[in-house]
C-alpha cells in the first residue's frame, strides 16, 4: 500500500494521483464534514465538499479512465435538513440546512450528472449518521463517550452539550463501510439510503452511556437551564450550553434502506446498543490508558 499526499483543493495532484495510480475505484469520502464548523468555514466546505468532488470526476476523465473507474460519493443523510417526510428515502426531496449540506448537494447532483452525460459508473450512498471508537473528538457521539468515560474515571466531573432533543439514526460505520464496497460491486451505478431504520435522541445517547458505567442520569430543567443529574447522588453530569447550538438545526433523521437490503442484500449488524457499548468501551480503556487523551 502507498500513500499520495493530495489535496481536494489541487486539480493539478488529484489528475496526477489518478494517472500513475490507475484505480479501479475511487472512493470520495474527503470532506470538511463537521456541520457546525461549515456555518464559520462556508467557502472553504463548499471548495473541498461541492467542488473537491467535481475535480476528482474531471480528473478521471482528464486521464481517460471515466469506463473504468468506479467512483463512490460519500453523500449524506444532511441532505435530507429540514426533513420533508418521515422516513427518509431515495426519492424524498433535499432540504439541507447548513453549508455542508448545501454543499454536499452540489457533490450529489455532479455525481448523477456525469453518470448521465459521460456514462461513469458513480454511486452516491446517503449513508446516515455512522459512528465507531475512531469517530472524531467533536461530534457528539464521541463526545459523550469520552466524557462519560473520564467521569467514570475520576478524570471529569462534568461536561457540556449543545440541543439534547435532536434525533438521529445512528448505525455503526463498520456496516456502512461495507455498504460502500457493495454499491461498486454491482452491475449499473445507482444511488442508495444506508440507515439502520432507528432513531434516537442526543438525550438517550447521554443515557445509555451512563448506564454502561452503573450510573442512571435524570433531566431537569428546559432548554439552555437543562441539566442531567445522577439519580442517587443528585451530582450533576451535563449542562447545556448554546454555544453548540446550530444556527439552523437537523431535527430529525430517520432513513429508509429498503432498497439497500433488497438490491444490496445489505443490512446492519450492530444494533444501538451494541455501538455505544463499543464505543463506551473504548474510550475506557483509552483513558485508563492515557488520562490526557
Ligand atoms: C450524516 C452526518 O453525520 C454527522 O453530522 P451531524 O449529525 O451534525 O453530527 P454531530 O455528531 O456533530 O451532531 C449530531 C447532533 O447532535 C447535536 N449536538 C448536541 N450537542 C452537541 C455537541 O456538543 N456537539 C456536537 N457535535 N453536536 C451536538 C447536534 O446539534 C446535532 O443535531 C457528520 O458525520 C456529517 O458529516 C454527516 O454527513
């Protein structure tokens, strides 16, 4: 295996890359993917989300390889924002709510563009929120399990979060990786939804955290004065604060993969539990390990 340093900003690499590598697949999962950073950092996600994808397809076809290639856009439940129906399907209309999913859009409508005008075997997968232990520091599954791991520890006594009441359908990524892998294995390019079906709010997410280490945590207050407090000491664990709040907020994400699992014969295999167990776990023996991680 070789590593290329490249960079989704830079036509003149991407064309580079591809013509001494020669790929049979390519799969797009490079993005500035934080949604609350893209409100602070809108131009820079739209060059590397919206228009990143676009040099990676040009830059397959600069090199002629657009019949032989096959090309997987990581899109995204994000699409779906302000939710039109419940639930969320291939055919139900986009409504992004922030600049990744506005530019995430553009990244999606490129991709089924040049399927069409060049005849590329390219994919969009709207994989829904998917997690594991290798989950970035500041999305909000990560968060509570290294913060309800530090407390477990002696390391934290609290920690803060932003809106408890959004929902998400969260799956592991390990099911979804595989779902991507699947997609480029079949015989016509098509777009699919890859979602586990459930959905669950921050708040449960809190919770079930805290009872993989013994602790039962209870909600008072409302809003920004909400806190969640242990049950038998009445110690406070998590307060809200509104600096994480979204200037335009995804309620609700709920996906529909009936299509995945009857085209792909793909389903998840982890269930909600399982995947903040692992990642409870995890993040335990981590900071057993290191208290400074
Ligand atoms: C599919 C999709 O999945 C991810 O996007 P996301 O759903 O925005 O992920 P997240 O973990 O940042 O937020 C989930 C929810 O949790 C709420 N929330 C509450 N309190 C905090 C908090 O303290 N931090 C964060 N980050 N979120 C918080 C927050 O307001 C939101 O409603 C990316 O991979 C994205 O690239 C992608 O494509």
């Amino acid at each position: 295996m070789k590593l290329h340093y490249g960079d989704l900003t830079d036509s003149s690499c991407l064309v580079k890359i591809i013509s001494e590598v020669k790929p049979d697949e390519i799969y797009n999962l490079g993005a500035q993917s934080h949604v609350k950073v893209s409100f602070d950092l809108a131009e820079y996600t739209a060059n590397v989300d919206a228009l990143g994808t676009l040099r990676i397809m040009d830059a397959v076809r600069t090199v002629g390889l657009e019949k032989k290639v096959r090309f997987y856009q990581a899109s995204t439940s994000e699409l779906y924002g302000k939710v039109q129906e419940v639930p969320q399907n291939e055919k139900t209309p986009f409504y992004p709510r922030s600049p990744y999913g506005v530019a995430k859009l553009y990244a999606y409508w490129i991709v089924t563009n040049y399927r069409e005008a060049y005849g590329m075997f390219a994919c969009n997968g709207v994989l829904f929120n998917h997690e594991s232990p290798r989950r970035g520091e500041t999305f909000v599954t990560r968060k509570i399990t290294r913060s309800v791991a530090k407390i477990a520890l002696g390391q934290m006594d609290r920690f803060e979060l932003g809106n408890l009441d959004a929902k998400r359908d969260w799956g592991h990524a390990r099911d979804y990786v595989e779902a991507m892998w699947i997609m480029l294995q079949q015989d016509t390019p098509e777009d699919f939804v890859i979602a586990t079906g459930e959905t669950h709010s921050v708040r449960e997410f809190v919770e079930l955290a805290f009872n993989h280490i013994g602790k039962s945590i209870i909600w008072e207050g409302d809003g920004v004065n909400e806190v969640g407090k242990e049950k038998n000491s009445g110690v406070i664990r998590v307060t809200v604060n509104s600096k994480y709040y979204r200037p335009t907020e995804v309620d609700l994400l709920l996906g529909d993969s009936t299509k995945a699992r009857e085209q792909l014969n793909w389903k998840p295999k982890v269930t909600f539990g399982e995947l903040v167990s692992e990642m409870m776990e995890a993040d335990l023996q981590l900071m057993k390990q290191n208290p400074l991680a």
